[in-house]
C-alpha cells in the first residue's frame, strides 16, 4: 500500500514497531521530501536491550533479504541482550539422563515439595530443566551443575583448581588437586583442601586452650561457595582458581564482578 502523506506514513512505521513481541519502542521517525513523495527516516539504536519477534519469528537481515535466525544465531543473540543467562540454556548432547535422579530426590525432598507438585515442573521452574527446539525436555547447564552424573563432560571449565605454594610467590614446589563434579562437591572438597593445607596454631585463654586456623573456615567457606556461584560458566579453557601461598589465600572466578 502507498502513502504519500506524510504523518499517516511516520504512524505506519510507529504501529509497525508495536506489532512485535516485545513491542519496539523507537525514536520518533523523521521526516523529509524525497524525490518519489514523502521519506520517513528510522533509526533503530544499537545495543537494544531485547530480542523482538515477528509472528513467532526471529528474524535478521543478510544482504538485502530477512531470514530467520539459526538456533546458535538465536543462541548468542539471547546470550548477548541478557534475555537469558548461559545456565538456563539447554547442553547440546546431554539428556535426562545425564541428571542423577538421587541427587534431584534429595533436592526436592530438603525443599518439601507437594504431593501434588509436579517434580519436572519444580526443575522446569528452577531453570534446571527446559524445552529444546523438538520440544523435548533436556537438562540446562545448571542442571547438569547441580545435579549431574558428570557435569564435566558437557562443561569441561566448571572445576576448582587448588594449588598451595610453599612460599610466597609461585613455583615448582607446590600441591595441586582438580576438583569437578557437582558444585556442592567442589565446594565441600575446596574447603577440604584449604583445612588440610593451612597452618593451624594455638593460644591460651586463661586456663582454656583453643586451636587457631591460618584462616577462618567460615570465611573461606563463603568466599568459595561466592566463586562457585558467581562465575561465568560460558567460559571455555578456565577454571576457577584457588591459590594458597605462605602469607595469602587467592581465589579467582573467571567472569565479571
């Protein structure tokens, strides 16, 4: 259909925005006198903050035709707005399966679930579960962290890496332990291996004796559950990293603060 009014044609491309899902929400479209009739100039800014759909469409540009995103296109796309963080995304290979059905009955035992509730929906829920594009329910990264038989085989990075150093700085004199599984073992076996590797003293408090750790286990223990919790599980080829050295303790999670 041709408009050669001018207004009629800037409220044409405002509802054409608005057919969307989410609607698109642009600047007002400006207006100019081309040499064929009226011209509507729209800008669409960079780095918006949603991915918008067309009747159920996801769509880009190649060349000069619309097509519909791939899955790994759309993938990165949601990865990149924030519509959806990495751990709720299905794990490409991995099935039901793959999840330990006692470690989910523990889980959802601990948190009292209904007898009336659905334990998928509870995982579905929790993000530890969802839909790929057959519509068959697969384990999300989360899930397999959480609950996975072998949560290293699909997320080679998501380990703890401790090393104590014998003295201040690194060298070739140190003892390293590689800690996979599910990320309460990690976090169980981290704290392990900072109790077993520091330096433990005592003090007499009148007549009462009391041990003293180089470093207080709460502390170390939030400090490791925060790394776990926190990183960036995207992150291919790093580990968190857990150095112990004569005068310090060292944690690094790969990711943003």
């Amino acid at each position: 259909q041709k408009i050669n009014d001018l207004p009629t044609l800037r409220e044409a491309v405002v509802q054409a925005g608005l057919l969307t899902d989410p609607p698109l929400i642009l600047p007002t479209p400006q207006g100019a006198d081309g040499e064929k009739g009226p011209l509507v100039i729209v800008q669409v800014p960079a780095g918006l903050p949603h991915i918008y759909s067309l009747r159920g469409l996801y769509l880009t540009r190649t060349a000069a035709q619309n097509r519909p995103l791939t899955t790994p296109e759309l993938r990165q796309l949601l990865l990149a707005r924030g519509d959806a963080g990495f751990e709720s995304l299905p794990t490409p290979g991995a099935t039901l399966a793959d999840l330990d059905q006692t470690r989910i009955e523990r889980y959802l035992d601990r948190i009292e679930l209904a007898p009336d509730e659905d334990p998928t929906q509870t995982l579905l829920a929790r993000g530890c579960v969802t839909y790929n594009d057959k519509g068959q329910i697969v384990p999300t990264a989360a899930g397999l962290l959480l609950f996975g038989r072998e949560p290293q085989r699909f997320l080679r990075s998501a380990e703890v890496i401790c090393v104590r150093y014998a003295g201040s700085a690194m060298s070739d004199e140190f003892v390293r332990q590689d800690l996979g599984g599910v990320l309460a073992e990690q976090a169980r076996q981290a704290e392990t291996f900072v109790a077993g590797n520091m330096r433990r003293g005592m003090k007499i408090t009148g007549m009462a004796r009391a041990d003293t750790t180089e470093y207080p286990l709460p502390v170390v223990r939030e400090a490791i559950v925060n790394a776990i919790a926190h990183r960036d599980y995207s992150i291919r080829g790093e580990g968190i990293r857990l150095l112990m050295f004569s005068n310090r303790l060292e944690i690094y999670s790969p990711g943003r603060l």
